[in-house]
C-alpha cells in the first residue's frame, strides 16, 4: 500500500491517477468522473475520509486565513465548488468579504449554489465553472487564495500554483489546506488501515461505488510531501513559505504570500 512512492517537487501527479500511471492530458477527466458521482455526498465524504475531523482542519484554516471585516476583501476559493470553505470566511468576515467559489465540476458548483441559497449567501458569493490552470480572472484581483483538498486532483500542481501567485494582490495570501504524510509512530499504520480497507467500503455504502473513494486514497498517498510541497509554492514565487501538521500530519495546511 503505502510502499507506492510520492510524487517530489519535480512533478508526477500530472499522470498520476491514483496508484495508476495515465497518459499526458487523461487524469483530468477521470478526476471529473469522482467528483460527478459524489458531489451530493461530498460533505459526507470527507467526513468518511477523516473521520469528520475536516471540519476543525477547517476552522483552523479559516482563523489562518482572518478574513477582515471589510466589503473590498476578495477570496477567491478554488476546487471549492460545494462552498465549506467560501461560506467560513463569508461568515468569519461577519458577512462583509466576497467569495468567488471555482470549480471544473459543474455538479459540485451546483450542490454550493443551493447550499448558498439556503444559508442566504448568494449576495457574497459567485459561482465559477473553470480550471485552477487556467483561472479567468485579471492579475492582482484577489486578496487570498483558497484550496482545501483539492491540489491533488489538480494534474499540473505548478501550473495551478502560478496562476494562484498570478491573480493574487501584492500581499495576498495562499493558503492550501491537504491530506499529508503521517509523521507519528503507530498513526502512520492505523491511518493506512482506516484508508484502504474502511474507507472504500464506506464509500460504497453511502454511494453505491468504492472506486472513487479508492482513488482518493491512493492520490492522497501519491502527492509530495509537507516538504516537496512547500518547495512547489517557494518555485511559484511565494515567499514566507511555511505549513502547520494537523492530526500528526494527516492533514497540512500551507501557507505563503506574495510579496
């Protein structure tokens, strides 16, 4: 299982599916497959894959990020199509910032717009159907940068991250919230069985199909290291580069600014 090796800061995760190797340009289609069959459970899914502690990963993200009370503060949220992350900053800035959620999966854009609605949000969101490598925003509009869980589904990881520095303000700021490398004794094990055998079996459960929980395992294994990955960030031209282990380094969450 885990003897697959990660991914380095020289790339890899662009053929990488999974533990599968895909040819140039194939991994963004099968990533868009997963994210078709489970946008109406995704706020479940991540629940499964880490045993609901996202929601405090996420927390912590958001008091990182400290979004100031202020109608010009612009977030821009990617690989956030069901809004988790866009509607804690919303709220943390007491309804003030605006949030532009971007997304490639239209099905999960569509589960963020309604739960949007809901909440009464709509007036400090936008939704965004497009490519984290491709963003269609002008240089220097946002004032931070969001992506929680979803650089690793991204196939040119340093594609995305140039364009992340590119449409950042002077002093804006990235902050990247993913599954990690396990750096405790005895968890790095547990979590391995809690992942390949539990995970997809719930997955199927609460979907119907193991297989893409069975990629998100595995792609959780492929992608760089706390280490490899803040050296990507530093490559896009971040600087005060730095990240914070959660959960023994389940989770990290990365951050640097453009200065």
């Amino acid at each position: 299982m885990t003897e697959q090796q990660r991914t380095s800061a020289t790339g890899g995760m662009e053929t990488s599916y999974g533990f599968r190797q895909v040819g140039e340009g194939e991994k963004q289609s099968l990533v868009n497959d997963v994210f078709h069959k489970v946008a109406k459970r995704y706020d479940i899914m991540n629940d499964i894959m880490s045993a609901g502690l996202h929601r405090a990963w996420k927390d912590a993200m958001v008091a990182a990020l400290n979004p100031p009370r202020d109608p010009a503060y612009r977030l821009l949220d990617v690989a956030g199509g069901t809004g988790d992350i866009a509607f804690r900053v919303v709220e943390a800035s007491g309804r003030q910032a605006h949030a532009s959620v971007l997304d490639i999966n239209g099905s999960m854009l569509a589960v963020g717009a309604d739960r949007a609605a809901k909440k009464e949000l709509s007036a400090n969101l936008d939704f965004v159907e497009a490519n984290a490598e491709a963003l269609p925003f002008e240089d220097k509009h946002f004032d931070a940068y969001t992506i929680a869980f979803g650089i690793r589904n991204v196939p040119r990881i340093d594609v995305a991250l140039t364009e992340a520095f590119r449409v950042l303000k002077r002093g804006g700021r990235l902050l990247v919230l993913e599954f990690s490398e396990v750096e405790m004794p005895l968890l790095d094990r547990i979590y391995d069985e809690w992942s390949f055998k539990a995970i997809p079996q719930f997955g199927k459960l609460v979907t119907g199909d193991a297989e893409p929980y069975q990629y998100l395992v595995e792609s959780i294994r492929k992608f760089p290291n706390q280490q490899d990955f803040a050296a990507m960030i530093r490559a896009a031209g971040f600087s005060r580069v730095n990240y914070t282990n959660y959960t023994g380094g389940i989770a990290a969450l990365h951050s640097g600014w453009k200065l």
